[in-house]
C-alpha cells in the first residue's frame, strides 16, 4: 500500500502519495470543492480534465492507497503492449 498524506491550507488540499517500487514521493495541490467533488462520484478526468495523466495518477493513487510513481509505471506502445 501507498503511503499517503493529506493536509490542508485554506482552500487547499496537499496531497501526497509514495512509489510502492521507489523511494519517489509525489504530491500535487487541489482544490477543496474540487476533491469533494471528485470523492462525491465524479471521475478524476472530468474534476481534473487539463492535468496530465501523470499527475491525476497522484489523486486516484491517493484515494486508493496504490500508486506507482511515472517511471515506475509501465509504459505502452502506440499497439498497447508493454514496453
């Protein structure tokens, strides 16, 4: 399991998330309606639709307490097989 932190600050939420195969930590800003929003049933890409796919891999890592940091993610090729 990830290791995992959230504090807040005002209307800001600094969550944060640990590589389960590194010792990378990662962590990312959000807003407080916007995590209420994301923990009420929307989905990450439509709370977060102009972020890149690394960096909502910090939330859904966060709520599920499994993230592999970017370089530990296994990477795809254009057909979808493992590179």
């Amino acid at each position: 399991m990830a290791i995992r932190n959230a504090t807040h600050s005002g209307s800001e939420l600094h969550i944060q998330v640990k590589c389960q195969l590194c010792p990378t930590t990662d962590w990312t800003l959000v807003g407080k309606d916007e995590w209420e929003r994301y923990t009420k049933g929307a989905t990450v890409q439509d709370v977060w639709s102009d972020w890149s796919p690394a960096r909502r891999e910090i939330i859904i890592g966060h709520r599920s307490g499994m993230y592999l940091c970017d370089d530990c993610f296994p990477k795809e090729d254009e057909d979808g097989n493992t590179i």
